[in-house]
C-alpha cells in the first residue's frame, strides 16, 4: 500500500472530490458507511483504480487537515464496527482501517478494494457514486451496464476495445519503420504489434497507427493569453497515422520557437535566445501523445497563447502512479503497447526522464492536473517586447525596463482588463511585485488607468512615431 501520509497529501491535492473517494471530519453513520464503501468500491472499478478511500480528518470543503475523534475500533449494538460493516457486504471486501499523523492531527483512512467480479453490496444493495453523491445503483442502468462489463471483460484500453472502423491500412506504418531501419513483416506485423482484439477485429490502437486515424491532432494559436482573444490560426496535422502527426507537430514547435537577438550588455556577439525550451517542449509533447487516454477517441490539445503553449492530454494518472513516482520519473504507461512501439521506434526512452527534465526547466507549477486531463505549460521568453523602452520626458534617455515589468506590460497589453491577482498568478510572481511593476510602469508613462479600480481598465500609451 502506498505511504499513507503521501496518499492523503495526493488526494487533497485533487481540486474537489471524485468518486472513488471521500473526506469527512467526524461523521460515523454505520449503515450509511457500509453503503459508501459499495458506491465507492464499485467506482474505484468504474475508473480503473485499484482502490478507494474513505478519508477521515480532512475537510471536505478546503482540503485542509482537521483531525479527527472517528474510533474505527467502536461498536455497534455491542458489536465492532468492523464486524458490522463486514458481515453485511457481499461478495467479501477485503476493507482496511488504517491511521496516520499529518501535519500533527490524527487522520483514519479506511481502504476500500475496487469490485472484481460482481459489483459490491451492502445488505444485498449496490451503491454507485454520481458525483460526490451516493445513489443506488438500479437508477442508473447505463453505470450499471457499464460496471458489469468492465467487471466482465477488464477496464477498456486501447488494445481490448474494437476500433469503430475495421477497413485499415498500414502503408505508412510499414515505410515508417523501414525508415528507422526496422522492416516489419506484412503478415505478422499485426499480432507482433497488438493491433488486434482477442476476437481478431482491430483495435484503437490499429486506428491509431493506421493510414487514416480518423483523429484530428490540431494546433491553435490565439492572439492573446485566452481563448477569449482572437484566433490566428488553426493548423490541423491528424487524420493520419499517428507517427506522422507527432512527427509533424513536433517539427512545426520548431518553426514556433523563435530564436531571438538579445542585445544586452552587448559587448562583441549578441546572445541567440530561443522563445521557449524545445527538449521540454518536445518531452511534453511525446509524453501527451503517448499517455494520451485514447480509449475516449479524444485527442490531445496543443494551445499557443502569446506568453506560452499548453499541451492537453486526456485522463489522469495511472492508478499505479503515486504523485512523487510521476515527479521523479517513475513512469508507469497508460497505454502499455503505444508506449512499447515509441520505445522500439526510440521515440521515447525508458529511463523516465522526460518529467524531470520538463520540471527541471520550468518546475512543478508546469503541471496541472485536473478532473479528466493533465496540462503541461511552456511559458515564451521574450526578450523585446514592442515599446518596451519609453521616456516620459522627451528629454530624458529612454529607460529600459527588467524582465518582470516587461512581462506585466506585455499582459496588460493582451488583456487591458486583466487584475493584478491574474497577473500575479500568471506569472508566479508575488502581490508586492506585481504592485511595484505596475506603479513603475504608470511612473515612467508605460499604462494609465481609465476609471476605477473596480470597473475601470489599463490602457497602454504607445510611443510616438
């Protein structure tokens, strides 16, 4: 079982519940925690996850550690609560109440197995979560259906779930290899890959490397730092065997890194700078298309925005995958043959250091991990930022603003309503910083304020031409 103090900080680190777990402070309602371990158990199995939890001492609201006076040892009726909660679920639920000290303040985290082969039941009942809400299962027949196949035949992946699309073929695959100077045998190549379903049809995988994925694989590139700025440009690199797209997607983050001149401090040669890291660009961009969770036939996203690029891939962690494992470079693959085929084909390498050498570069703040994917963000280095020397005084020699005023300016510029807390958060900098950058930048004539705080915007006092 995993360290109990870094499953509690793992779990706290979610932004809201899920249904594999719960937090409570001091709540102990027998019946009704007998039908949680059900929903949670059979929710676990619903999201491919080895176990859940039932987490006492946390709240459920904030996350924070509370403590608790929950006594997993009390009775019931002169009967252990163990022995209550036990005999009433069938099939057997291996359960287990364990306790842990975090941040000083006891925590009980009770372990739920995930279903195996028949839904768990509390008093002949099954229970699902929808949400962070506890229902009977009989109400949903699509979750239903849903948990007694995967209970059935395993959790969908890409290699034992049948492409919707069986008319494939793999001309490209087969050049793509002997390009890396592998030949694959035109009537093997097929099985030897695990392109197939158990029953002999293609698989997502086989759609995946096939001469048309019928995916798109698409970069989007706004004018400004959110999807609410204009569009520039959409170019589409998908329907096409997979190898291709990241391939080409991988080529065109060569032609978006720009290589800038930075003269400062010139003294013979001018530093070449690029906009961005490439072999973290690149590494998240491997790691995307390989961790990709393409069981949802949903692709990865690859965002541009004017201070960075974002890369989407869909699903979360592996149930296997422990936060600090993902960090030191564990990797634990989400689809084991996809993962195996950019070995062989030195896509990718085995020695897991694409997340370390991603956080090495930009840190741990370059993830985000949400509800049903992960981001990666690559923030840009611009060195000249149009109009980023200016004079109050015609007078005077123009004066040339530090990385961090130039940063602000060029946020405000993008978005003349963005708040200092936006900035602050945008640019990991501190309140007391953004305040001293933007009474610079108003100081020396960059900005003025039109209207109030509250209602008013920044607008940016271009140079005179």
């Amino acid at each position: 079982m995993k360290d109990l103090m870094e499953l509690v900080n793992q779990l706290r680190s979610y932004s809201s519940e899920r249904e594999w777990f719960e937090f409570k402070e001091n709540w102990c309602e027998p019946a009704a925690l007998g039908e949680y371990i059900s929903a949670i158990s059979n929710s676990a199995a619903c999201a491919g996850k080895n176990e859940g939890y039932f987490i006492w001492g946390i709240n459920d609201v904030t996350h924070e550690v509370v403590g608790t006076s929950f006594d997993p040892d009390c009775d019931i009726k002169n009967e252990p609560l163990k022995h209550y909660l036990a005999r009433q679920l069938s099939p057997e639920n291996d359960f287990d109440f364990s306790e842990v000290m975090i941040e000083g303040k006891r925590v009980i985290v009770l372990c739920i197995p995930a279903a195996k082969t028949v839904p768990t039941a509390f008093r002949n009942e099954r229970y699902i979560r929808i949400g962070s809400s506890k229902e009977n299962l009989r109400k949903y027949p699509a979750k239903e259906a849903y948990l007694f196949r995967i209970l059935s035949s395993g959790f969908p992946t890409i290699e034992n779930t049948a492409s919707d699309h069986q008319d494939l073929t793999f001309e490209k695959l087969l050049i793509y290899y002997g390009a890396k100077g592998l030949k694959l045998n035109p009537e093997t190549f097929r099985k030897n890959l695990g392109l197939l379903t158990e029953d002999g049809r293609y698989n997502i995988l086989a759609q995946l490397l096939s001469d048309d994925s019928h995916i798109p694989i698409r970069v989007s590139i706004f004018t400004g730092t959110t999807k609410a700025d204009s569009m520039y440009s959409v170019r589409e690199f998908g329907y096409q065997c997979l190898l291709y797209s990241l391939d080409e997607v991988l080529r065109y983050g060569d032609v978006l890194n720009i290589i800038q001149a930075d003269e400062t401090d010139r003294v013979v040669e001018r530093k070449e700078v690029p906009l961005f890291d490439n072999a973290a660009f690149r590494e998240a961009v491997i790691n995307a298309f390989v961790h990709n969770s393409w069981i949802t036939k949903n692709e990865p996203m690859i965002t541009v925005y004017s201070d960075r690029i974002e890369i989407l891939s869909r699903g979360t962690l592996p149930p296997e995958q422990t936060m600090e494992g993902f960090f030191a470079g564990e990797s634990i693959p989400v689809n084991r043959k996809l993962s195996e085929i950019f070995l062989q084909l030195h896509i990718s390498e085995k020695t897991g250091r694409g997340v370390p050498k991603i956080t090495q570069t930009y840190g741990r703040s370059a993830y985000d991990f949400r509800e049903n994917s992960i981001v990666v963000t690559i923030p840009f280095k611009w060195i000249n930022v149009m109009g980023d020397k200016r004079s109050n005084n015609p007078g005077n020699k123009s004066q040339e603003l530090n990385d961090t005023q130039r940063q602000i300016l060029a946020e405000i510029r993008n978005n003349p309503n963005v708040t200092k807390q936006q900035i602050a958060s945008i640019l990991d900098k501190g309140k007391t910083t953004i305040d001293n950058g933007i009474a610079v930048l108003r100081e020396k004539g960059y900005i003025v304020r039109v209207g109030s705080n509250k209602t008013g915007y920044w607008k940016v006092v271009e140079p005179d031409t």
